[in-house]
C-alpha cells in the first residue's frame, strides 16, 4: 500500500460513532457491516482509515431505516 493510500479515507473513530449511532437507531451490526463492505472488527481498529464510500453507504443505510 502506499502512503498517499494509507493517509487517505476516513478515520475508523469517525466512523465507529456513524456505526454507534446506527446501532442506536436499531440497526444491527451485521447489517451496517454488509452495508458498508466492512467487518464490526475493521471498524474497531483504530488505525485503519475507511475509503469514503463506506461511509456514505452506511448513512445511506441510516437514512432508509430511520422511522423519524
């Protein structure tokens, strides 16, 4: 991997609180982990950067499941 790549994307703590978040809405993890192409232990890891389509994916997720 080179270092433009392991520098971009976003980092795992900002989206371990989108995930949080999801979880609080009722998702279950299995399904935001689907959703985003990522597994609940990618997420934990806090060096690893996400690409940001994973992210948009799980908001997309969010979004279609929200009942407010």
């Amino acid at each position: 991997m080179s270092d433009r790549n392991q520098r971009s994307g976003l980092f795992s703590g900002l989206f371990a609180v989108v995930f949080a978040f999801g979880q609080s809405r009722g998702l279950g993890i299995d399904d935001m982990a689907a959703a985003s192409g990522l597994s609940p232990l990618e997420i934990m890891n806090p060096d690893k950067r996400f690409p940001d389509r994973a992210m948009l994916a799980l908001w997309k997720l969010i979004i279609q499941t929200d009942k407010d």
